[in-house]
C-alpha cells in the first residue's frame, strides 16, 4: 500500500516537473528583433565601385570625380 502511493507522489512529481519545464519553454521572445530597419540605405553608387562612395543622394563620387548612379 505504502509502495503504491510512493509510485503515485514519484508520478505526479515527475508530471509537474514536466510541466514547470514546458512553462519554461513558453517564455515570450522578448528580444525579437525590430522589422524596421531605421538605417539610410545608399541608393547611388559611383559605377566604378569606389569605396566611400555610397550615398542617399545623387551626385559625385569623391574618389574619381564620376557621377553617381542609381541603385536598383
Ligand atoms: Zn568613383
């Protein structure tokens, strides 16, 4: 009789500690990462490719001096 109720304490406490993990489990992704990106994408590029060349706006490229083009 003793044995029987042993088994059913070692049962249920083993069920509750399954279930306290699972609870652990369901946290909420509190750090998600943000969908908006607040950087300023560069859309004009000289067409050579220099680096430093990139900008929002269009214009010259400091490095050779060519004009800016638009990126796709
Ligand atoms: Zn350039």
């Amino acid at each position: 009789m003793l044995s029987h109720l042993r088994a059913i304490l070692i049962l249920v406490s083993s069920v509750s500690l399954l279930l306290l993990g699972s609870c652990e489990q369901q946290k909420p992704a509190a750090t998600a990462p943000a969908a908006a990106t607040p950087a300023v994408q560069a859309r004009y590029e000289c067409p050579m490719g220099c680096a430093g060349s990139q900008s929002n706006k269009p214009g010259k490229c400091p490095v050779c001096e060519m004009e800016l083009v638009k990126k796709s």
